[in-house]
C-alpha cells in the first residue's frame, strides 16, 4: 500500500475514533453553536462552562461525571472532556457526525440510556407495594410462600364423566374393595422409613409404593380400569407444591391434606376422574419467608416491572406519531433497482 493510500485509511480510522467521542461528549455535555475558534477558549463562557472547544462547550457538569465515573482529579477530567470536544467539533465539521452509521450507533446510544433514565425513574417510584409484591408472587409463591405439602400415592376406578349411578356405584364398591386390601400396607407403610435422598438420586422407589401396586393389581377390577400414580407432593388447595407441578382437583387435594401420618389412607373420594383411594407417603413442610423479608428479595424484579411498564407507555405514545404505507406501490418506491 503506498502512502497516501495509508494515509487515507488512518483517515477513515480515525472518521470512526469521532463518532465514538461524538456520543460520550453528547452525553456528557450540552448543546453547540457556531464555531469560534479552532480549539477550546479561555475566559468567560457562560454559567455551567469551564471550557469551549470551537462550538462544542465543556460543562463543569460533564466534567464532574468523568471525574466520578473514572476515578479522576477535576484537572484530568476537564482535558478529557475538551480532548472529547475537539473530536466532537472536528466530526461536525467533517460531517462525519451527520452519516447514517454514526447517527444509528448514536441513536442506539440513546435509546439505552433512555432505558437506563427509565430504571432509575422506576427505582425512584418508591417502595414495593402490597399489589406490586402479591404480583410478583403468583410466580415466586413455590420460592417464598410454599404451603405444606402431601406426597400420596392412589389407585383410581375410572369411569366416564357422565357414568349413570349405577357404573358409579360398582366403581365405588371396587374402590372400597381396593381400600380393605390395602390394609396391611398401610401397617408396613408405619414402620418402612423413607428412601433417603441418596436413595432417590439414585432412582430408588419408595417400597410402600410398590407394595400397594401389588395388592391393588390383586384386586378384581369388575371391567373397571385401575390406574395406580405415586404424586408430587400436593397443597390443600391444590397446587403441587414442586417446579411445573401443576396442580389437582380440589376434592382429591382436600382429602390428601386430611391424612396424618405415613400410611393413612383415606376412604373413596370421588372425582370427575373415577373414584380414588388414596395414601400417603409423607408431609412435606411448608417455607414461608416473612412479608418484609420478600419484599426486599423481589425489590430488582419489582423495578424491572415498573422500568418495562414505563418503557411500553412511552412506545405507545410514540407510535401514535408514527404513520406507516403499507400499500404495495409505496414500498417499491423504496426499492432502488440498478439497471
């Protein structure tokens, strides 16, 4: 490459080193005018300005926020600024500021510190509210308030939604069939501990689940389907208290929470599923963290909140100047077509 191509090349370089102190100087400092000179003046400029770099003013403002940002005396923070200045003058004059890179990047510039303008806006908004906290704990309730939970395992007599009250009584007389000859694993359920942690990690089942599989299989079924589930563990109002858990048809859960000690069972329940028999397997215990205590946990998801309730107000005001030609001749009328 000869010299002048080098040279050219340093130049375009350094047309992009411009926009850079273009959008810190904007940032930091104030508005422009005509130029005056060709580097920063001394004397009276104004209140606000210690500096002016031909039109670009250096803001006693701006230089504090260097200061502070990176650490540094008043003195080096000022010949920072007027250094950003020169180049903000010089980038003006060039037109560099003005093409259509440097006016994207710079607009890109803005709009993220719009969004940090909006944070700080939401930070200011004040504390959590009652309403901002029972929001945010529909989905943290698993993290912050877990009720008590009830592991079961069950055998269902299935039947149709719309059975007659005569399919739903010999369902019922197979659950209650099903309930008697599970009785001596409700004795062993009492005096078999739980797997342990390791044993589950491991892929252990429980083996008062597979006792009560083999008496219910036993059991005449009258052509009735029996299906046997051990479950998550359930809330009394029915939520599964684990991650995607779901949740479970209030009766089922009511007569799940009622049960006391590993190996109750309860009596038939009936459901829009069939007719269940249910035991359990054990109680897992609630973790309820205190109101003031969660208030402070969820305080960054609450300013977030807020930040994005903001930001789609002031999209909504701002699309109401927008005017958009969807018709097909007007969007050609965009497409340049080399020929």
């Amino acid at each position: 490459m000869n010299a002048g191509g080098l040279v050219m090349r340093l130049v375009d370089w350094c047309a992009v080193m411009f926009f850079v102190f273009v959008v810190s100087f904007l940032l930091a400092c104030g508005g422009g005018g005509e130029a005056t000179s060709a580097g920063p003046g001394r004397g009276n400029f104004g209140e606000g300005i210690v500096a002016r770099a031909g039109a670009e003013p250096v803001t006693a403002e701006g230089v504090a926020r260097i200061a502070q940002a990176q650490h540094l005396d008043v003195s080096m923070a000022r010949e920072l600024a007027i250094r950003d200045a020169l180049f903000a003058s010089e980038a003006r004059a060039t037109g560099v500021s003005s093409s259509t890179e440097v006016q994207q990047r710079a607009s890109a510039v803005l709009a993220r510190r719009l969004l940090r303008a909006l944070l700080v806006e939401a930070e200011r908004m004040g504390p959590t509210t009652d309403a901002e906290l029972a929001e945010v704990m529909k989905r943290r309730w698993l993290e912050l308030d877990r009720p008590e939970g009830f592991r079961t395992v069950h055998a269902v007599v299935r039947f149709q939604e719309n059975a007659d009250t005569q399919t739903r009584s010999r369902a019922e007389a197979v659950a209650k069939a099903i309930e008697q000859a599970i009785e001596p694993v409700r004795e062993t359920a009492r005096k078999t501990p739980l797997p342990t942690p390791a044993d589950v990690a491991a892929g252990v089942k429980d083996p008062v689940i597979t006792a009560f599989r083999d008496v219910v299989d036993r059991v005449g079924r009258d052509g009735f389907e029996v299906v046997v589930e051990d479950l998550a563990p359930v809330a009394a109002d029915g939520r599964s208290v684990v991650l995607n858990g779901g949740s479970l048809v209030p009766p089922f859960a009511k007569a799940a929470s009622l049960l006391v000690q590993r190996g109750d069972t309860s009596p038939p329940v009936v459901t829009q599923y069939g007719v269940h028999v249910i035991m359990l397997l054990e109680r897992t215990p609630s973790s309820i963290v205190p109101v003031e205590e969660r208030r402070k946990m969820v305080r960054d998801e609450v300013v977030w909140s807020r930040a994005f309730a903001l930001r789609a107000k002031l999209l909504n005001e701002l699309r109401r100047e927008v005017l958009v030609e969807r018709s097909a001749d007007a969007l050609l009328a965009l497409v340049s077509i080399e020929r």
